[in-house]
C-alpha cells in the first residue's frame, strides 16, 4: 500500500539533468489467494520496479508490502527467509536465466537445497514430479539447457519457481521472449498449474492480450502511477481512462457489437525523471483539457474501477 521507489539520477542519464526517478510513485494493489493481477503499461511505466519490490530485490522508498497480513519491513531473518520462499519468479528470458553448464536436475533442484534440508533421494523424487508437472519427460532431469528449446526451458523455469511450493509467483513478461506459436500453451499451463496448486500471480506483461487473458484484476501503469485499475473483463471491454482505452484499441479487436474507435498515443513515454505537470498523460492525451496540465486526477470509483482521470466525478 502507498508503495514509492524513487532512484536517484546519475549525472548525463535523461539529458544531464540531477534529480530523482520516481519509478513508482504511490500505488497500492492487492493480490487473493489463487488469483492473477495484472500489470500493464508501456517500457518505463513501473511495471519491473514494481516486480522488484514485491520480490524484495529493492526495498520501497515509502510506502509498505504485506504479506499474509506481516509487513515486510518488520520481518526478522527466519521471516524474510520464509517470505523469499514463498515468492518466487519467472523472467522473460528462459535463455539467459538458466545457467548453461548446470543439468537440469541441478537447476530445477537449486532453490529447494538452498531453502529447505532435503536428502539427495528427496531432491531427484521432486525434481521428477515438478518436471511432470510441467509437462517435460522425465529424461530431462540429465540434460542441459541447450538441448531444449525456448519453451521448453521456459517450463524449466517454471519448475524452478515451483520448486519451494510458493504462494505468489511474479511472472515478469513470461512468454515475450518466445515463438507466437508457443505463447498460448505456456499461458495454458501456467492457469493449470493455478488452478491445480492454488497459486497467486503477479502478471507483468505490455502484451495486453495475454494479460487480459490471464488476469482475474488488472492495473494500468503510466509513469509510476496507477491511472485505472479493477476487474479485467471490465477493463478490457469498457476501459474508462485514456491510456487504457488506447492500450486495449490497439492490442485487442472488438467484439462487433461493442465496435470502438482505434485510439493511436502519439509520441514517447516521457521522461520519469521530469513527469509531466498535472496528469502526467497530458501531453499525449487525445481529450486534454486545461485543468489536466494543472491538476493531478485522484484514483476515484467509477463503474466499478478506480480510475485516475479528469473527464470522471467532478
Ligand atoms: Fe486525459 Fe485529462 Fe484524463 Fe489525463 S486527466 S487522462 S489528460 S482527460
């Protein structure tokens, strides 16, 4: 809740101006048990900062993480051993996030002789069942990355998440990096294995299809900030801010009946380390109006999602 990340700039970075990039500034979201929130927005919105904090990598500048009702700032180490046990990750890259000499075994095995004390015998059974889970020969276990192709060690990955029985996994743009072709059965396992085990995700993703696909709620970033957030079907179908509208016109066809027009954003996200006055989407928003340059938008309920807009409540 409240969460900040502000990194300091460095001398020549964003045009040679000092300052401070706020990379995420204010948000909070919450994540059920056995559901998928998604994050969506374009290349310097947030989105991997806020993957970072919530896996810990970076401590927030304000603001706090909770989970299962203990903030993470007050954990003590067995607490933040068991936090980073429950939280796990899957990176866009299956080929750069697997060690090219390790085996299989060793990779997939890797996290649970680092988190739990198990006996070699109990290592090799569960590398086995996580290599059926996810769909892999068991054969696979003595081979090494280089043998399998990208979706296939992208089901290795998943396996190594899965290794210590997380609760929440951060999939950071998990199928980007692969073929169009492989995309939909690794978003398919990945639903499967949430409905079969429970499991909570963060979805990052700029692909809006597949974030609408995967996620029960959605959060849309821009510069840090939350600008529209709720139910995913409502977003996708009836997206009320700008940015949203825009995003979801140009990702997703229509359905004919619910025929909208094609909103096309003109120009670059700006830079995070000068945002834009007021509403930081001014600049490139089709229905600005003079309070938007002034005024920043509150993320208010309207139609049953919060959003961040002047063209909403008064
Ligand atoms: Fe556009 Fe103004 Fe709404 Fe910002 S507040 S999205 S500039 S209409």
């Amino acid at each position: 809740a409240g969460l900040s990340k502000h990194f300091p700039a460095r001398r020549g970075l964003f045009g040679g101006d000092h300052g401070v990039v706020r990379a995420v500034d204010d948000i909070s979201f919450s994540i059920d048990n056995g559901r998928t929130l998604g994050v969506v927005g374009e290349s310097g919105c947030g989105k991997t900062t806020t993957a970072k904090l919530v896996l810990g990598l970076e401590t927030p500048t304000a603001g706090a993480i909770r989970f299962d009702g203990r903030d993470l700032a007050g954990l003590d180490a067995v607490g933040r051993r068991h936090y980073r046990k429950s939280v796990q990750a899957v990176f866009q890259d299956p080929f750069a996030s697997l060690s090219p000499r390790m085996r299989i075994s060793a990779i997939i095995a890797e996290p649970l002789i680092t988190n739990e004390a198990v006996t070699a015998t109990d290592v090799r059974r569960r590398v086995l069942e996580l290599l059926d889970l996810v769909g892999l020969p068991q054969r696979s276990a003595d081979l090494f990355p280089h043998e399998f192709s990208g979706g296939q060690r992208q089901r290795i990955a998943i396996a190594r998440a899965l290794a210590v029985s997380p609760k929440l996994v951060v999939l950071d743009e998990p199928v980007s990096a692969l073929d169009v072709s492989i995309r939909a059965q690794i978003l398919n396992l990945l639903r499967d294995l949430q409905d079969r085990l429970g499991l909570s995700y963060l979805f990052i993703a700029h692909d809006l299809a597949a974030v609408a696909h995967m996620s029960h709620e959605i959060v849309v970033m821009y510069l840090g900030k939350i600008v529209e957030a709720g139910d995913a079907r409502t977003l996708a179908r009836h997206p009320k801010h700008p940015y949203t509208q825009a995003l979801f016109s140009a990702a997703l066809p229509s359905h004919p009946e619910e025929r909208r027009e094609e909103v096309v954003l003109a120009g670059e996200v700006p830079s995070p380390l000068k945002p834009p006055a007021g509403c930081r989407f001014h600049p490139r928003c089709p229905h600005a109006m003079p309070r938007c340059a002034q005024a920043a938008p509150a993320l208010i309920q309207v139609e049953g999602r919060m959003v961040a807009c002047h063209l909403y409540g008064t």
